[in-house]
C-alpha cells in the first residue's frame, strides 16, 4: 500500500470479492492489538462488511453510499464483479474540480456580460 500511495485494497479469492484492507484496519486491528504485522494474515483484520454500488451510480450515490456506511472506499460493480475502487478523496477532488470549472465559467460569463 505505501509503495502504491494508497490508504486501501481490495482483497479477492480468485475473482470473489473477500474485503477491504485499509489504513485504519492495519491501525485498528493489527498496531492496537499489537499483533505482528509480518505473521498476521490480512484475512485475520481486514474488513468484511462491505459496501458496493454500482457503476450506473451517480457521483452524489457513491457520495451518500459512504457516508451512510460510514466508509471511505468504495467498490464499483459491473453485473456482481468489480471493475473499479473508489476513494473519498478521490470524489472530492472530482467535486472540487468540478465545482471550479464552474466557477471559473460564471466568472467569464459576468465578465463579458458587466
């Protein structure tokens, strides 16, 4: 996780879904419990009762998908199988990136309309 710079990944037996191994796991479960982080399998702390959605979902789904479940990655499935692993951070960047770009237009329309 550190080499790829991210806070979760997703576990799988073969193609099924098992978990969720995240920051606040290895914290949680593994440095808390003082559990060796060498030995302990991550079936053993991830967790597994997950949440997913859809990739018909909206932005604003994923969105109120994690707060409701109180969780900050989520898995994105295509007919039962994920195909993508969404991010809390990663929605707001989108949001924000989003709500500048418009911005940024609403001020280019008031400038040429003053």
């Amino acid at each position: 996780m550190a080499d790829l710079h991210v806070g979760a990944i997703l576990v799988f037996n073969g193609s099924q879904l098992r978990g969720v191994f995240s920051e606040r796991d290895l914290m949680k479960r593994v440095v808390v419990e003082r559990r060796d982080p060498e030995s302990t399998p991550v079936s053993l702390v991830m967790s597994t009762d997950m949440f997913t959605i859809d990739e018909s979902a909206s932005l604003e789904e994923a969105m109120e998908s994690m707060q409701s479940n109180n969780c900050r990655h989520l898995p994105v499935t295509r007919n039962g199988q994920v195909v993508a692993f969404l991010s809390m951070r990663e929605l707001m960047h989108f949001e924000l990136a989003q709500k500048t770009e418009e911005n940024h237009h609403m001020r280019a329309y008031i400038s040429s309309n003053a």
